[in-house]
C-alpha cells in the first residue's frame, strides 16, 4: 500500500471514529436530560380565594403548571389589592385582581404588567342587608351602618348600587372592614349591610337564610379578574410568561368543554364546598383576554375615585401604559383587541 493511500485510509478511519465519538456523546446528553430535566421555574402567584380564580386553581389542579416547566405557588390573600400590594413590594411574581385595585395602584404611581383577564363575572359582588333589622332596599340604609371594603371593586360596586338608587352616601354610616370580617360583623350586628363577595356573600346567604336582603343585578356591573406580574419577571423572562398564559388557556379550555370536571377540581384545589363553587359557576365567563372593554372600566373607575377623592390625582392616565399584551398575543392571538 503505497504512502497516500495509507494516509487517505487513517484520515477516513480518524473521521469515523469522530463521528461515532460525538453521535455517542449526543446520544448521551440527550439520555441525561430525558432522566434529569432542567429544574422548574419557581413562581409564586398571588390572588383572593374566590370561584372567579378558576383558571388558576385548575392549572394547578390539573399540572398544567407543571407540564409547562413551572412551579407555581398559590399564596392566598383576603382580598385583591393585598395581593397586589404584595406584588408591588415584590414579594410576589404573579397576582391575580379585580380592575378596582389596578386603578387605585395605577392612580399612586405604581408600575407592574397586567398581561391578560382571566374571568369576567357579574354577580360575584353584591350589596346584602339584614332584613330583621329593617334593611329590605337599598333605600332603607339612610341612617344605617355599611361594612365596606375601602380600595376594592366592592366599594365601587357599592357606590354604583347606591346612585342607582338615588340614595345618598352620607346618609349612611360607613364602617371599614377587610372581606373576612364582613360575615362577623353582619352576622354580630355591627353594621346593617356590607358589600362583599364569594366566598363570603355566599356564606352569608347561607346563615341569614330569608333574612338575607341581597342587592347587585349582574346586567348592571361586571367585575374582571386580571393576571397581573412584576415589570422585571415581564421584560426578563417573557418565555415564562408565555407558558405561564399558555397554561392557563388549556385550564379555561377545560372549563368550558368541562363544567362538572373544573367545578370539582377547583373545589379540591380551593378547598371550598363544590356548592359555592356552582353557585358562581354560570355567571363567570373564563377565558384569556384582553378587550377594550377593560380600558373603559378601569377608565371609569379612575373618573370615580378622582370625584369621590379618594386620591391625589387629579387626571386618568393612559391605562395601556399598564397593559402588555405581547404575550397572550404570542399564545392566543385571537385573544387581544386593544390597541396600543
């Protein structure tokens, strides 16, 4: 065997040889990370213990979460704005409110994202006085003690029953509380009336049985539940927003293809009797959005507390300052009609 040709079969072995060398070393990293996976990604979400929540309980329920490389924590607050005042702070990743603490935020300077709604319900807030105790209309609170919920959709809702009602606020006597003490302090006789919402108005409709004055018409007000997250989990891991919206489109899927199944599933996940869960059932409308109906509730809800002073500002900012829809774009395109 002449010289060249030695040198053309050693060069052809060697180069096999390579070949064979970096096919076995792929075919092992890809083995090593079928058997160890990358970590999941830590996310701690935090929002009120309400059937309007879903969407969440079911991703988490169901591992959606999970399946989409993410270990969501659900940390419950007793209402929404503690939730997004815990967001601000940036104890939390994620948070999932009501339009009314957005404004509120908003109104005092405060930046985060507000990446989808996630629920549009109609009756989960309602006013409820005690009839024993001569509340049967709203008209009849003149001179009576209101729980209220200060900085809520519920203290919105409120004022909206009441001006429908030609009845004027300061004829009533406001009393402060947070929504855990609404059901004591009506069920004690220390106010005549609150404003609250499931699942405490439903506990109390549960106790006071005929006693029980409820006022709130679901064709007068809607409340939107909206998936909110810090600036910075936004702008530096939008991957992880994605899968997070990409998990919470499969659970809403769910619950329309299966209403008993999500009922069930997010009673377990909630640790709520599954008749509260139904009872709420049909008048929430679950689903990943962002419409332009959001831009004018929060607008008008910012015109409410600048007239009602109920902060410094004086003018209604662009809300679409806090809105990014990029990613609901990305994993439901369908899903936004804002315009930015």
């Amino acid at each position: 065997m002449n010289r060249k040709l030695w040198i053309s079969v050693v060069a052809v072995l060697v180069a096999a040889a390579i070949a064979i060398a970096v096919a076995y070393q792929f075919r092992r990293s890809e083995t090593d990370l079928q058997k160890n996976p990358a970590p999941p990604v830590k996310l701690v979400l935090g929002m009120g213990w309400n059937p309007a929540n879903a969407n969440v309980f079911i991703a988490k329920q169901m591992g959606y979460f999970r399946d989409q490389g993410l270990d969501v924590s659900l940390q419950p607050y007793p209402a929404g704005r503690l939730a997004l005042a815990a967001l601000i702070e940036g104890k939390i990743d994620l948070a999932l409110v009501p339009e009314t603490p957005i404004v509120f935020a908003a109104l005092g300077g405060a930046r985060f994202s507000v990446l989808a709604t996630l629920c549009v319900t109609g009756t989960n807030t309602v006013m409820i006085g005690r009839r024993d105790r001569g509340v049967d209309k709203p008209s009849d609170l003149a001179g009576k003690k209101l729980g209220t919920v200060s900085g809520t959709y519920a203290q919105f809702a409120q004022d909206t029953i009441l001006a429908m009602h030609k009845v004027d606020p300061r004829s009533i006597v406001l009393v402060n509380l947070t929504a855990p003490q609404t059901v004591e302090a009506l069920m004690a006789g220390e106010v005549d009336a609150v404003t609250t919402w499931a699942p405490y108005s439903f506990e109390l409709k549960k106790r006071l049985g005929n006693a029980a004055a409820v006022f709130g018409d679901e064709t007068m007000q809607t409340t939107t539940y909206n998936l909110l997250a810090r600036d910075e989990l936004r702008k530096q891991h939008p991957e992880v927003v994605r899968r997070t919206l990409a998990a919470l489109l499969r659970a809403s899927d769910l619950a329309r293809s299966d209403p008993a199944r999500a009922v069930r599933e997010v009673a377990q996940a909630a640790g709520l009797d599954e008749a509260v869960v139904k009872a709420e059932w049909n008048s929430m409308n679950l689903g990943l959005a962002l419409n332009r109906s959001l831009l004018v509730a929060m607008e008008d809800q910012a015109r409410w507390a600048i007239r009602r002073r109920l902060v410094e500002a004086t003018e209604v900012p662009s809300f679409l300052e806090w809105i990014h829809a990029d990613a609901l774009a990305a994993v439901k395109p369908d899903a936004v009609s804002v315009i930015k």
